[in-house]
C-alpha cells in the first residue's frame, strides 16, 4: 500500500529521520531534560490531515511495482533529502524538543513554540534482528498536537527504508495490528485501531515490530512496555 506526502509533511518526517540518525542518547536512567540530539516525533500518519488519501472509499491505491535500480535510487535520493530537510528545516514549528519524564524504558518529550505544543512519550528497541544487520536507530512515538486535535498517534521510526507497501507488522501479547510502510517510516494502518493499540501497549510487557527493507531483509525490534502508562500520563498532563 502506498501515500503521498504533502510537501511540509515530507520535509518534516525527513528532518526527524535526519536528526534520529545522528543519534539519541539512551534516556533510561537519564535525567529529564539532559538529553542532547532529541528526536523530533514525526508529524503526520495516515489519519492525519496533512497526508491525503488517495480514494474516496478509505483504501490505499496500489503502487506500480519498481524494480530494484529504481528502489535503489529512491533510497539513496530519500536519504539525501532527509539531510537537506534538516539543515534547511533548523528547529521544528513546535520548537526544540525537551525531555520532561524518565520512566523505565520509556521517556516523555516536550517541543513547544507560540501556540504550537507537541508532547510524545518515545522509546527504543530493547533487542534487534538480524543483529549483524546494519542501520540507524529505530524509535516509536506516540504523539500528541493539540493545536491539531491529534491525540496519541502512533509513530515507528525503523532505521531502514522498507518495502512500501510491505507486509509489516506490530504484535503486543499475541495481538497483531497492520502496519502501513512509507520510506523509514510506519503508522497503524487503520487509523481506529490506533486506542486498541493504545491500550494493549499499557496492559502489555513488550512490543514485537517485523517488517521488510527494499533490500528484502525481515527485520524484527523487540521494545520493552515498562513505564509507557507513566509516559502516556505525563503526555497527557503536559498537552491536555
């Protein structure tokens, strides 16, 4: 399955792949606040209002299959465009993001400029596979913008460019959800499965996301559930 950007969202979402791979510290038992390098949370899934559907009865048109030079190429102009977005984005609408919570595994983030607040409780992989498999940090966040009536959307950061339109998944507790693929990026493909999802993160103990890269490696993070109900409170106080 595939969709189309619009252009501030495209530029966006690459300044936050950008910024994820020039790497965040680990903030487990970090102090809130002390963290240098902080991702920014992506801004728009499937649900969202800056991406636009493609037809008029809620599906996904099918993308003509590519061939392996032209997926090759779309990698490498998808990374160089991540970089450009970043130096030319500087520091996101919302501000620079600010860690405001520690909680276990998990950790709650503020970014507010003006009126514009994003508040997100993010996390990463605890286990990676294949683990000789080389790529740039993954994350998962959980958003809310209030000035966009957007309450917890759900965002993967994989560190790798998959297959768009690719089967991956997220299991929580035997509980499988539909992932949609678009570059680095994932969202819950059936944007009202997304408080499912929610709450099976809270009552669960570690999240299983599979998917594969353009290259055809499956690939398998594994994140730990500890403090996210914490994490998710803190969010809510902070962006009600």
């Amino acid at each position: 399955m595939n969709f189309r950007f619009l252009p501030r969202a495209a530029a966006l979402v690459a300044a936050t792949v950008a910024l994820a791979c020039a790497g965040a510290a680990s903030f487990a038992a970090t102090p809130p606040g002390s963290i240098e390098a902080l991702p920014e949370a992506p801004t728009a899934g499937p649900a969202s209002p800056s991406l636009a559907r493609e037809d008029a009865g809620g599906g996904w048109r099918e993308a003509k299959k590519e061939t392996k030079a032209e997926e090759a190429k779309k990698a490498a102009a998808e990374k160089a465009d991540a970089k450009k977005a970043a130096t030319k984005l500087g520091e996101p609408k919302s501000g620079k993001p600010v860690q405001v919570g520690s909680f276990s595994d998990w950790g709650a983030f503020l970014a507010e400029g003006g009126k514009d607040k994003t508040c997100y409780a993010l996390a990463t992989p605890k286990d990676r596979a294949p683990a000789k498999l080389k790529r740039d940090p993954a994350y998962i966040f959980i958003s809310s913008r209030p000035a966009e009536k957007v309450r917890n959307e759900v965002s993967v950061i994989m560190g790798f460019a998959m297959k768009d339109g690719g089967e991956a998944h997220a299991d929580v507790g035997g509980e499988n959800f539909d992932l949609v693929a678009k570059g680095a990026n994932a969202w819950i493909k059936n944007p009202a499965e997304e408080a499912r999802f929610i709450d099976a993160l809270k009552k669960g103990s570690k999240l299983i996301v599979k998917a594969p890269s353009i290259k055809g490696n499956v690939t398998i993070d594994t994140y730990s559930l500890a403090g996210i109900s914490e994490a998710l409170e803190k969010v809510q106080k902070d962006c009600p």
